[in-house]
C-alpha cells in the first residue's frame, strides 16, 4: 500500500506502470535529468525546466511518483524530489543504466 504521500513501496513497484511513467516525453526528461544528478541530490520540480504549466508539472511529478521513480518531500513550502536510485535498481536491474545510455534529448535540439 503506498505510503500517505502516494510513494508506493519497492514491492509495489509495477514495471508496466513504471514504463507508462516513462513512455511520455516530459516525464522521461525528468527521470533523465535525475539519472545525471548525485545519487543523494533533490531538486526543485520547477528546475526542470519543463515548458507546461503549474499544474500540468504536478500532474506529471505525480505520476512520477505513483510508479514509484521519485520520491517528493516537502521542504517548508517547496516539494523537491529525488530519483529511487536504490529500490530501482533492486526491483528493475539495468533500467538507470538503459536511461543514462540514451539521455533525453534536450528541448529544441530537434
């Protein structure tokens, strides 16, 4: 059962969901993004830089964190959010690895 902030535990990690998650474009820049970061650094969700609205960018953050790929925690009256390096690996081995190996393209690089 997901915990009281949506983040569904490593058990619960469902790959079909998780490659849901991934399958949209904005969102696969973000999990990307995170791949590059420091294992142990959280980011503000508006330093993406994702080009939709405030409340699109937590529909996405969301979903993110429904599949269980991030783990948002407040930080006074900002959400950061971090990658599940650990529980990703463990419950789907080679998926970073696979997202660092082809990287989002960055926006207007077409």
């Amino acid at each position: 059962m997901p915990d009281e902030e949506g983040h569904p535990s490593r058990e619960e990690m469902d790959l079909r969901c998780v490659m849901n998650a991934l399958a949209d474009p904005l969102r696969y820049q973000v999990v990307s993004a995170l791949v590059k970061d420091a294992e142990d650094k959280e980011r503000h969700c508006s330093s993406f830089g994702l080009p939709v609205s405030k409340s699109t960018r937590t529909h996405h953050f969301r979903i993110l964190r429904q599949a269980g790929l991030i783990r948002q925690v407040d930080r006074g009256n900002s959400r950061m959010a971090h990658l599940r390096r650990a529980d990703l690996d463990a419950r789907f081995p080679g998926l970073l690895d696979l997202i660092r190996q082809n990287p989002a393209a960055l926006p207007g690089s077409d």
